[in-house]
C-alpha cells in the first residue's frame, strides 16, 4: 500500500436545506423503544445524544450533533449553484497554462461574482502568487475547479484562498450591556442580557465564562478550567443570533453547557463575517512555493471545502478559525514539505460545530488538531495517519469541550494539554489502530495528558492483529512524548498541581524588561518561561527564560509585554507549558470506558461491560450515508472486531487508488448480537 497514492475527482453529495429546530428532550423509554425515539429525534432535528443510554454517557456530556443541523453546513452543501463565471475567459483572462500569474484575474472574477455564482477554473495550471481573498461582503458564492486531478493551483505564496475576516478575533464587542443574566443552561436556546442593541439577526457570536479556577467548588467536583499563562474566560462557544428582542437573544446552536454557579458569562459578536462560502474540486501545490495556510476561513458560517487536495505545504493544510458550522468534506491533505511540529491537515482554532468528514490526511503532523475553545464539532468517517506522535489532537491551546469523534482511522489520538485543559469529548466506534503504518512500528493508541475532564471513550476498537500489552490508555502524563512527572495531583480530593495559584512579589527592577520576583508557591527551573499578570489581570509580563533561581527568588533580564511593575507590588505567576508537572490522577477518574475492544487482551475489558444496553450505530447520523455504497453501517463493531482500511469510504479510497467504494445496499450483517429485547 503506497500511502502518498493520488486520487480521482470526487463527486459531490447531493443535499437539502433542513431548517433549525430547538433540541429535543431525554426521552426515558425501553432501550429498544429508545433508541427508535433517538432515531426520530434526529430526524426531526432534536438533540442527537441527550437520548443514548444514559448508561453508556452521561447527558451532561452530550449535545446536538445532529449533522446538516446542529453541526456542518445547515442543510449540506448546496448543490444548486450553477451559473458559472470561467475566468479563462473575457473579461478575466486567467492564464490556465502556469505560465504567467493568474492570482489578479481570479481576484476579479471573484469581485465581481454575485450571491450563488460560481467562480469557475476550468481544467489547467494557475499559478498564484498572491494571495486571493473573498471578503466579508462576498456571501453564498462557490470557486470551483474541474476536479482535484484536473484543476491545479501552482501555490507561491503562503495562503492561496482566505475567506472572512480576522478583524474580531479578540471579541472585544460591546463592552457594555453584555453580562448574560439568564438562559445559561445546557440545551438553552435564549439568553438575556441588559442590551442588545449590538447583535443582529444572523450574526455569530461568542459566549464565553469565566474560568474556573475556586479550589474548594474543584475539590467538591468542578471541572478547572486551566491556562498555564493565565488567560481567561477560557470556556467559550459559537452560536448564531436566530432572532431578538430588547433584552434577549435566541440562538442556535443551543448552550453546550450549564456552568458552575457564581461564574460570570458574557456575550460578544463578530462584526464582520462571511456567509455560505465554498471552496471545490481543485489541488492546491506548494512544491515551488512556500505554502503556510493554504486556505483560511476566519469569522465564517456556513462555509465548506470539498474535494480539495493540498499537497506539500510547509506547514498546515486548511485552517478554520473563529467560524460557525462549517465543513470539511472528502477532501485529500498530504505530504508536507518539512518535519517536526507546527503543522496539521486540518487546524480548528475557536471554531463551534463543524463538521470534518471523509477526508484523507497523511504525512502530516499533526492530521487534526483541535485548539482554543472548539466546541460542539464532529470529526467523522476520516483517515489519518503519520510518522509522528499524535495523530488526532484534541487539545493543543484550551478549552475544547463536546466534540464527537466518530468512526475514524488513526494510529492514536491525544489530548495534550500542552496549554491547558479540555473537557466533554468523545470517542465513539472508531478504529485506533497503534501502528505507523509508514514505518511499520508500534505507537501509543490514547494519551490523555493533564487537565483533561469528563472524556468518554464508548465501542472503539484499539490494536490490531499482533497487538500486545494489557491496555490502549494513558491518563494524566503533563507532558507530549513522556511519561516522567514529578509527584501526583488529585484535585478532586483537594491535592493540587505545586504551581497551581501562585503568587509572588517583586524585590528589584532593574529595567521595564528585567528584575526579580520572591514567589510565594510553585517551583521554577532556568531557562523556563513564566508569566506575570497583576490588576486583575490586565497587565501581563512575559518571561522568556528565567536567567537565575535562588532559593524562591527569581530573577531575569528578557521580559516582553507590560513592563515590570513597581517593587512591592504582588503579581499572580503562571509557568507556562514547563510548569504543572504532577501526573494528574482526575485525568482517567473522570473518563468514561464501556465496550472498547482491545485486540492486544482479545476483549472487551470485564469492567466496560454494557450489559444488556446497546450501542447506537452513530451519535449524529440518523442512517447510514448513501456514499457508504455496499460498506458495512456501522463500520466498526467491538462485538465483532473486524477492522480494516475499507471499512470506510475514506479508508477504502486509500487504499484503492481513490475509487469509490461500490454502489448499492449492503447484504444484512450475518452475526447480529441482540442485547436485549
């Protein structure tokens, strides 16, 4: 098997708008009369989850994922534009031989494209040099090639195709008016504030609360809500404004989740963003460039790339940020250029109920990567793979919360807390294989690192034929690629990280960037970075390399940020990615296991047993794809562990030179297991 095969053209799936409807109640029924109602929730658009067996995952962990409504592209992507603008013809004249740069021409037809046009690129070569922008106030268009294989964008330039706006991205409005004083519960669809004036009907928005950082309200069971460098109002979720009144703003999609009591929330919007905006059948090729984000979509909703192939970036494929149900479908990213880190083929940065599926990510590191506050995304049905670490990264920069991870092919995933913490997830019916298979070596199947909250990991199937060992986890390491901690953390018993809430005083100041802190708690190393913050926060001094350590004194001379405060003044001390370096013990108490099969015991361990309970064929699918064909639904069972490459459109296109897996309905499944009648 060639893992850097090319592929064909994919064809588009065919979708319809399904409109927004409010989630839908537990039902407590049955099992067997459950799950049917689960199945007409999800047609109806109700909450996907919140009906499962509550024996299986805890309600409080679940949202609406329910695809083409609550999560992805409202409705799928549209099928329905075909009113062409080639811009190899009159009055644009983009060259489509790759010998002269086509960026300009392009940039003019997308300009002067109309809401529902196509900006077509015909068969050909177009080399870019600049990068080509569709802005805020270019809505509901689509840029179209002739197919992966047949349109190919010769990229000289770090980003080929931005779309949106980065002018929010610190979600600063308003500054006023904007306190949430009711509605903030799990499943909501309405929240009040003091003023609306700001919000418009359509617009995205983020709700974001207050850390939670009490000892005591964690000691009795709250979930910490971490940043090594101090940052707040780290939980947050993007929702859109359905409509409002004076005083309140109903929204959809619904609140992910009820905060801890006494914790602020607030709301702000993004002004500018972008609206149904599509990027199809083309290949984009930094072979003579230095491709870094070779597509951007910043502030946008209801947006999508599909059958694009990326290939030899520097750094990262597509880059979602700060957008609202978009989508990523059927596309192939692969081969980057360079090794090491800072890479991924898909990178989602604070972006809400999106939907990643069928794509195909090789040779880049890592695959997926979820960062900032994601929330409420699902990332399905896809195959991904590499030579390094984590394949699958569900949290780089904090705080992710309630994203599905569905029915996907990896070597492992990770939770990496590198930054912070990260909660809610789920891991349902995937195959964690544990093997390079471009090396052909063994790796770790899941690693969960500090901060990590409330995951639940329900019907995957870890390992492969030949598979040893006595367990797939990990749980509670503080850091990427080891397992060396200093001393244990259980704050959920009131035994926290040595660095957790300290504070310090500053002794000399010998310059705006350099002087001496006397710490009151926490440890520090030279060379390590430390973050100062003082007045609530507001002033931050960033230590790059502690230059001396005497006892619990502290001193440096390279400090970037608001400069030294006065001596005598107090400051908060955070450690950044070096401090925090217990095993945290919470990390595996608080995570769900039920009926992951293990192929190094040859079992499902006793203790993750269901009984007599089933499991849903999937969490936010009512039924199986039509673009599964003949493949079995579900793919991966571990009552009857069979796994393979082909188990899945995206695997079986891997593997077969990127022909689709056969049409048709598959024969009934011969070794049916009722577990209750």
């Amino acid at each position: 098997m060639n893992p850097y095969m090319t592929f064909e053209s994919l064809k588009r799936r065919r979708s319809e708008w399904v409109p927004e409807i409010d989630a839908a109640k537990a039902i407590k029924l049955p099992i067997r009369k459950r799950v049917r109602s689960v199945l007409a929730a999800l047609a109806l658009g109700g909450l996907s989850a919140t009906a499962l067996n509550a024996e299986l995952i805890p309600a409080s962990r679940v949202v609406n994922w329910t695809a083409g409504v609550a999560v992805g592209v409202p409705g799928g992507i549209p099928t329905n534009r075909t009113r062409l603008i080639n811009v190899t013809l009159p009055p644009y004249n983009a060259n489509n031989s790759g010998t002269s740069d086509a960026s300009a021409a392009i940039q003019a037809a997308i300009d002067a494209a109309s809401p529902n046009d196509v900006v077509y690129l015909p068969a050909g070569r177009y080399l870019i040099s600049n990068t080509i922008s569709i802005r805020h106030n270019k809505d509901s268009i689509t840029v179209r090639g002739a197919g992966m294989e047949n349109t190919i964008i010769d990229a000289r330039v770090n980003t080929v195709f931005t779309v949106g706006s980065g002018s929010d991205y610190q979600w600063a409005w308003p500054v006023v008016g904007n306190n949430v004083t009711a509605g903030m519960t799990q499943g909501s669809t309405e929240i009040t504030i003091a003023d609306t004036s700001a919000f418009s009907t359509g617009q995205i928005i983020q709700v974001a609360v207050e850390n939670q950082t009490d000892p005591a309200a964690i000691a009795a069971g709250a979930t910490p809500i971490v940043s090594v460098g101090g940052y707040a109002y780290l939980r947050r979720q993007l929702t859109r404004v359905t409509s409002k009144t004076s005083s309140t703003l109903k929204i959809f999609p619904p609140i992910h989740f009820t905060p801890d009591a006494g914790l602020k929330a607030r709301v702000n919007v993004a002004q500018f963003q972008t609206d149904f905006v599509g990027i199809e059948d083309m290949t984009l090729d930094g072979t003579n460039g230095q491709m870094i984000f070779p597509i951007m979509f910043q502030q946008c909703y209801g947006s999508w790339i599909s059958s694009i192939k990326i290939i030899n970036t520097q750094n990262y494929g597509v880059f979602f940020t700060d957008s609202l149900n978009c989508e990523a479908r059927k596309c192939v990213i692969r081969d980057r250029k360079v090794g090491g880190s800072n890479g991924a083929g898909v990178l989602l940065g604070h972006v809400g109920n999106s939907l990643i599926e069928d794509n195909i990510i090789v040779g880049i590191f890592p695959a997926v990567e979820v960062n900032t506050s994601s929330t409420g995304n699902v990332v399905a049905y896809n195959v991904l793979e590499n030579s390094i670490g984590g394949t699958l990264n569900t949290n780089h920069a904090p705080h992710n919360s309630f994203n599905l991870y569905e029915g996907n092919i990896t070597p492992n995933m990770q939770a990496d807390g590198y930054f912070g913490s990260a909660s809610d997830d789920t891991f349902f019916r995937n195959w964690m294989h544990g093997t390079d298979k471009t090396l052909t070596l063994r790796t770790f199947m899941t690693s969960l690192n500090r901060f990590t909250r409330n995951y639940s990991f329900v019907g995957n199937i870890f390992g492969e034929a030949g598979t040893t060992g006595t367990s797939p986890y990990s749980f509670g390491n503080p850091n990427m690629g080891n397992s060396m901690y200093n001393n244990t953390a259980r704050p959920s018993q009131n035994r926290f990280w040595r660095d957790w809430g300290a504070t310090g005083t500053v002794t000399s100041r010998s310059s705006d960037s350099a002087g001496s802190v006397q710490l009151n708690g926490g440890g520090v190393f030279v060379g390590q970075l430390v973050i100062l913050r003082w007045e609530n926060d507001n002033n931050l001094h960033r230590i790059i390399s502690v230059s001396s350590v005497n006892g619990s004194t502290i001193t440096w001379n390279n400090g970037t940020g608001t400069p030294v405060p006065a001596q005598g003044t107090v400051v908060k001390v955070y450690f950044e990615s070096g401090g925090y370096q217990e095993l945290d013990e919470d990390v595996g108490a608080t995570t769900v296991l039920k009926a992951n099969y293990f192929f190094g015991t040859r079992s499902i361990p006793q203790n993750e047993a269901i009984g007599g309970d089933s499991l849903p064929a999937s969490l936010f699918r009512t039924s199986k794809p039509e673009w599964f064909g003949t493949l079995k639904w579900p793919p991966f069972d571990p009552f009857d562990p069979a796994p393979s490459f082909s188990s899945i459109p995206a695997g079986f296109r891997y593997i077969n030179l990127g022909n689709e897996p056969p049409a048709g309905v598959a024969a009934a499944p011969s070794n049916v297991r009722v577990l209750r009648q």
